[in-house]
C-alpha cells in the first residue's frame, strides 16, 4: 500500500505517532499534515517541539504552515522557541516546489 497522505490531529501525540509509522514514512513519503502546539507537547510528555521539529527534519520533511499553504502559498515554518500553535504541511524535501500545491 502506497501511502500519500497522513493527517494527525492526536492532541501533541504526534512525535510518538512518527516514530511508531518511520518505516511506513520512509517507503512512502507522504504528506503530512500535523497540529504543532508547544504547550500541550510539554504538558503531554510525548517530547518537545524542538523535537518534534528536527524528527521531521531527520525525516527528510521541510515545514510549512498550513493556513498560508491551502491559500497558495508556501511560507516556511521554522521554530525558533516560545509558545506557538499552528497546523503545518509537512512535505518530503525531494518532492519539488512546483509540484506542492496540486
């Protein structure tokens, strides 16, 4: 099976979800889309958001944020540490920029 798209809204259960799917990740190199919320991955335990954001990268994901991104555009997520909640697009970083809004 050929997975092409992975939607998680696990209330800050997200780290545990990717480590448990890394080989379905890896032979299928879906998008992702995923709720990224600071406060509740602290408070849950399941990891930081620093981690959680350099999991994606060790994935070989770059991130987006979702509202921009469903409005046509691509505007880079980067965490640079505080409080934040938002929805990101997660895309392979082979899959070429072009090709990201079809």
């Amino acid at each position: 099976v050929h997975i092409v798209l992975v939607k998680m809204d696990i209330e800050c259960y997200e780290p545990l979800a990717l480590r448990g799917m890394r080989e379905t990740i890896s032979a299928s190199r879906p998008v992702i889309v995923c709720e990224f919320n600071t406060t509740d991955l602290e408070r849950v335990g399941s990891g930081t958001a620093a981690q959680l954001v350099a999991e994606l990268s060790e994935l070989g994901y770059s991130l987006y944020l979702a509202e921009p991104f469903g409005a046509g555009t691509m505007k880079t997520f980067s965490y640079e540490g505080g409080s934040v909640f938002t929805n990101l697009v997660c895309l392979p970083a082979e899959r070429p920029q072009s090709d990201a809004l079809v």
